[in-house]
C-alpha cells in the first residue's frame, strides 16, 4: 500500500469508529431487470438493476410469503446472517457513435469482495439513543428515478469524481466538499463514488407504503449524523442505511469518444443522462435479531463480535442468474438500454 493510500484508508477509519458505523462489502448477486420493490410481478421490470445480498431475491417478494433467511441459501454479503436485498440502476457509458456499454464495477477500498456496494448501517452521533432495527417485511426507496432537478435531490445522494483509486486525497463524509447531484462532468482518475443514504426515521408501523418512502422520514431538525431528533409522525429512529457504489469509468476516460457536442455521455440504465434520476431499493431480510444485536452492541466496520462473518470467497461466490434474460452490455455495445426503445433525452 502506498503511503497516501494509507493515509485515505486512515481518515475513512477515522470517520467509521466517530460514528459507531457498520460498513461492509457485499459483492454482486445479480444483473436483472426485475424489481420486488416498485414493480413486483414484473417481468421484466422497466429498467435494469444492480443486486447484492441473499439468492432469495425475486420477481416478487410478498412479505408473510417470502421470508428472505429462510428463502435464501446463501449471501453476497460478508455479514452471513444479512440475507436482504440492497439496489441500484446500473450506470452505461453511450459513446461518439451512439451505442452503449455498461460501466463496471468494483470493490471500495479496504474491502475484500469484488464488485457489488459497500453498506453502511449507520447509529448516528447520539450514543445513548435507541436505534430500532427493521422488522420483517421491511422496504424502502429513496430518490426517484424520474427525477429532472437538482433541489428535489434528497440530501445524502450524490456523485464524487475521485482522482484515482486509492481514493487521496479522501473528499470528507459523503455529499460534502466538491461532491455533486449531478453526474461528474471531467474525466475521473479513479472513477466515481456514488453515494445512496435513506432516512433514518420510521412511522413504527408500516413495513412498506404506497410510494414505499412515507413510513420513512428524515429527521425533525439537524441531521441523523448530529443527533437531529425524528419527527412526531415518524418518532422512531432507524439504522441509517447507506450504499457507496465504484463504477469504474476509467476504460471511458478517453474524451474522443465522448459525444461532440460536450453533453454527458454517462446514463443511468433509466435513460437519466443528468445523475438527478439517482435512486436506491432495500428490502430487509436479516435473520432474526442479527441487526438489533449489531446496533445495541455497536458494532463498526466489517468485523463485529456480535454478528457472524464468512469469508470473502463465500460471499463472492454466491451469485444468481438473469431472470429476465438480455445482453446488458458487459462485453458488447448495445444500440439501446435494456428496455428502453429509444433515447428518451
Ligand atoms: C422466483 O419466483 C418464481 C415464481 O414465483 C419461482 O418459481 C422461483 O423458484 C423463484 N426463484 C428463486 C431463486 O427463489
Ligand atoms: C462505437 O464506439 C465504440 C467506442 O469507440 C467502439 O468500440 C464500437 O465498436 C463502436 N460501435 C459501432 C457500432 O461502431
């Protein structure tokens, strides 16, 4: 490792032990575009996603019907009790000449598994607050994939252009300093961080809703970081989950093959060439009261007394075929997005 990776991994390190924070690899599951959260029973789903966590996941997962630690045989989550599902669309590079080609992805530093998110479940400054972990059934979204402006970006989504891989110099907490809402213009070294951060606070009764965000709120006043208190419709206060995502542009830096007239050549697999279409699915599926231990007991980073760990090798192992079956641009140029007729933009 070179000194200034260190000195990256450093202030990272730093950061997690001030917040109490869990913060793991989970490696990829599956490519699919299918959805059990916004269109269940949907094959396939309008636009294409990028999957970690337990093999149970699904077309359709009915709460009381499926039970994902009992349902899945395995995870691509280093926490082998973590069977939930944690997704994103995927990011394609659309070059000169107008065909597509998926951007890959890969491990954050200090994570041993290839690929996939980093998840992060966060307690918060407040060391004496009780955090209540998800029930059964549990779901949720945040952002909107329709999205076209900037403001209505929630806090807590964003995009870091990092200058190379190891990160250095580290950009701060996440959506701070020079982070944006909107896909990085430059060329970026070391590829980008995208940042995805529900809210932390729970009505305490519903395990889902119609937009599947109003059982969810932010805090009343200040931030979940500060210790901000949730508000008296939502007074219950979760583990703030968060996923960081490396989509490795680098193989996509050459601007010549850039579209002429400067626009961005980057798309969400939902068309969005602006980043403000930035969005992320969870669906809860710890076994038992894995979770609840893990935040009573405080754990940090990848590693935790508490919970059980398998080796990366299992969690990189444990992988699922396409359900809905399609060339998603890996190794060839596609003409057209998955699912997407035309360019919408
Ligand atoms: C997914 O759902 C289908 C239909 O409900 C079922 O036949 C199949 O076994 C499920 N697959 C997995 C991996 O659970
Ligand atoms: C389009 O451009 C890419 C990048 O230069 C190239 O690799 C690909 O072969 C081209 N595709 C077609 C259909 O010309």
């Amino acid at each position: 490792m070179q000194l200034k990776a260190i000195f990256a991994a450093l202030a990272a390190a730093q950061y997690a032990t001030a917040q109490e924070l869990m913060r793991f690899g989970c490696s990829q599951l599956t490519i699919d575009r299918i959805d059990p959260l916004v269109n269940p029973d949907s094959l396939p789903s309008p636009h294409l996603h990028q999957v970690i966590g337990g093999n149970s996941f699904n077309v359709s997962m009915t709460p009381g019907k499926l039970d994902p630690p009992a349902a899945s045989s395995c995870t691509s989550c280093t926490y082998s009790e973590d069977f939930s599902n944690y997704w994103t669309a995927n990011v394609y590079f659309r070059a000169r000449n107008g065909s597509f080609k998926r951007v890959p992805q890969v491990a954050n530093l200090g994570l041993g598994v290839q690929g996939g998110m980093t998840v992060y479940y966060i307690r918060g400054y407040q060391a004496s607050a009780k955090v209540t972990a998800f029930p059964p059934g549990f779901r949720m979204l945040v952002g909107d994939p329709a999205n076209k402006e900037a403001s209505k970006v929630p806090s807590g989504l964003c995009y870091r252009c990092e200058a190379n891989m190891q990160q250095s110099p580290f950009g701060g907490a996440p959506c701070t300093g020079s982070d944006t809402k909107y896909f990085p213009k430059a060329a970026c070294g070391g590829g980008w961080r995208v940042t995805v951060t529900f809210p932390s606070c729970w009505d305490g009764k519903n395990t889902d809703s119609p937009d599947h965000k109003s059982h969810i709120a932010y805090p009343a006043s200040g931030t979940f970081e500060s210790g901000g208190s949730c508000p008296k419709t939502h007074p219950v206060k979760i583990p703030q989950v968060m996923y960081e995502i490396m989509f490795d542009t680098r193989q996509f830096n050459n601007k010549a093959d850039w579209p002429a007239d400067g626009s961005q050549p980057f798309h969400w697999s939902t068309g969005d060439n602006t980043g403000y279409g930035i969005h992320g699915d969870y669906l809860f599926g710890w076994k038992g009261d894995a979770l609840q231990k893990a935040m009573d007991t405080k754990c940090s980073g990848d590693n935790c007394k508490a919970l059980q760990r398998q080796a990366d090798t299992k969690a990189v192992a444990c992988t699922k075929g396409q359900t809905a079956r399609e060339d998603i641009g890996t190794e060839k140029w596609l003409s057209v997005l998955p699912g997407q007729n035309s360019m919408p933009m």
